[in-house]
C-alpha cells in the first residue's frame, strides 16, 4: 500500500497545502485526514497521520512497520500499522519531555545565571508538545470509535497507546508547571531587586531632600546676617562720609559748632530712616526665629560637631574646654 503525502491529502480535501494542518482531524467528500506532529532534532514538528477515504488507508510517510507489540494484541495489516503509529507518537514524545524536565533540572540548579529566556524556550516547547499530544488523542478516539469498523481488533487494544499518551500528557503537565513556578520564581527576584533599588532611590532621594533642606536653612542664616550687615553699613557709612569731608581743609570755614551738628544729623537721620521701615522692622522682629532656624540647620551639617553646635546655640559668650572667654 503506497502512502500519501500531507500535501496531497490537504489538496484533495480543498484546503490550502500547510506544513501543519489547524485541526487535527479534517473531514470532506474526499475523505478524512488525522494528523498529529512528532517532534524532531531541529525543534520543529514532523507531522504523521493517516488518509481515510471510503475505498482505502494510506499513512503520511513514513509508514509505520508492523511489530510484536500490536502482535501481542492480535492485531494485523492497517491495524497494527495504526497502533504502532501511536506507540511510536507516545515514545517521541516521551523523549522529548524527559530531555526538556533534564534541561530544567539544569536551570534550577544554576539559580539566577540561568537566562530567563531559556527557561521561556522551554516553556514554549513543552506546551507545543502538549498540544500535539492532545491532537494524537483526538486522532486516536476518532480511528477507535467513529473508524473503528475500518480497523478491526483496534478499538479493542486502542487503550494501550491511549494509556502511554495519557500518561506523557501528565508528566508535560508536570514539566510545564515546573517551568511556570521556576519563571514565578524569577519574576518574584527581578520584583525584590527593582523593589530595593527603588527604596535606595528613595532614601537617596530623601537624603538629597535634606540636604537641600539644610542648605535652605543655613543661606537663610547668611542672608540674615547679610541683611543687619548692609543695614549698619548703611547707618555708619553716611556720617563716616560726612566726617571724612568736614575733616578736609577744603572745609576748614565751617565753624566747628556746625561740624558738630552736621555730624550729629548725619548719625541720627540714616538710622531713623533705615530703622523706621515697616519691612525692616518686620524682619527684625522675626529674626530670633530665623537664628534658631538656622542653628538648626547648622547642627544638621555633618562637618559640625554636637558640641560646636551646643555653643552655638548657648551664644557666644559660653566658652568651651580650654577657651577663654
């Protein structure tokens, strides 16, 4: 009996000629073709099966030999050719489940050096092992039940290969949750790091805060003492002035009663105008708190010891060991 090519199959049933069929069994005036792939060396999926019209059986190549197994269950010809097809299916994929259960043993063993896209290559292998596991099930129920006159004495012995294939459908079952928990696994330690660095960030975050905090309160202490030193500057600079052009021999006709006058005004003027101001009096009023800011933040500075900013805040007549006052 001379065998028919997938091609061939899909062809006569009107479907476009694919290297992998959508549905594992396909009905059609022409017949019916069951189809189920068997996994290779490359990693690709070599898919086997059989034609059914209603004059003949023809198994995609290659066809399945005859053996002492489906002997042993009195089966002959087609049927034992049909059952050795799917011993042949079960043990395929028994191999490659048992090779990928080998490789994730090896990846739990390297820990976090193994790559996570490795774990997922395997992940996608045993699912698409799993499917053609499932589609070789459906082929078998449906040349057992529905074909079962086409085959005689194999609905009788199909619970043998549908045993074996039940059971590699278990142990893919097993493998794949392995992976799943192995990639659950390595999600929650790719969670853990992203978690800790972002909480050095925040604290990071937090000591720059601080410091930018810190730095705030002490130029708000240097702007203070800015201000009350432009503002005495001010005062004392206008009658330094005065008497600076009063004492030059330019001005030796002023009589020095006036001199006297002059100077005295020149004094008092400036401090009763810089010193009436509302804002200044303002800030003057507030700058007790703004010192205490300020030796806060000073006490916050790390070049500054606990004892250094304790004098600084008792004044500055409290002297330290060995200080004089």
């Amino acid at each position: 009996m001379s065998g028919v090519s997938l091609t061939e199959a899909l062809t006569a049933l009107g479907r476009p000629a694919v290297e992998s069929p959508r549905h594992p069994v396909i009905h059609g005036t022409a017949g019916t073709l069951i189809s189920f792939g068997l996994p290779t060396e490359t990693g690709t999926m070599k898919f086997i099966g059989l034609w059914i019209t209603p004059k003949q059986v023809q198994f995609l190549p290659p066809e399945p030999a005859e053996t002492p197994a489906a002997a042993a269950h009195g089966l002959a010809g087609v049927p034992a050719q049909l059952f050795e097809l799917f011993l042949t299916a079960a043990r395929s994929y028994l191999e490659r489940i048992e090779e990928i259960d080998e490789r994730l043993a090896d990846a739990q063993q390297q820990g976090r050096s193994a790559a996570l896209s490795q774990v997922w290559s395997l992940q996608r292998q045993v699912a698409a092992v799993r499917a053609q596991i499932g589609r070789a099930l459906v082929g078998l129920a449906e040349c057992s039940g529905r074909y079962g006159d086409r085959f005689p004495g194999f609905p009788e012995a199909a619970s043998t290969p549908m045993g074996e294939l039940v059971r590699v459908r278990e142990l893919a079952a097993s493998v794949q949750d392995g992976l799943s928990n192995l990639i659950l696994l390595r999600n929650a330690e790719e969670s853990n790091r992203i978690a800790e660095a972002a909480n050095n960030l925040s604290q990071t975050s937090n000591r720059i805060a601080a410091l930018a905090n810190t730095s705030n309160i002490r130029m708000l202490g240097l702007t203070y003492i800015a201000l009350v030193l432009g503002l005495v500057s001010a005062a004392v600079l206008i009658p330094n002035t005065g008497a600076t052009i009063l004492g030059m021999p330019s001005a030796s006709w002023v009589p020095g009663f006036w001199v006297d006058v002059i100077l005295v005004v020149l004094a008092i003027l400036p401090i009763w105008l810089i010193f009436s101001r509302r804002f200044v009096v303002n800030i003057l009023k507030d700058i007790t708190d703004s010192e205490k800011r300020a030796q806060e933040g000073v006490r916050d500075l790390p070049e500054v010891s606990e004892s250094d900013a304790a004098r600084s805040s008792a004044g500055p007549n409290v002297a330290g060991p060995g200080k004089p006052l």
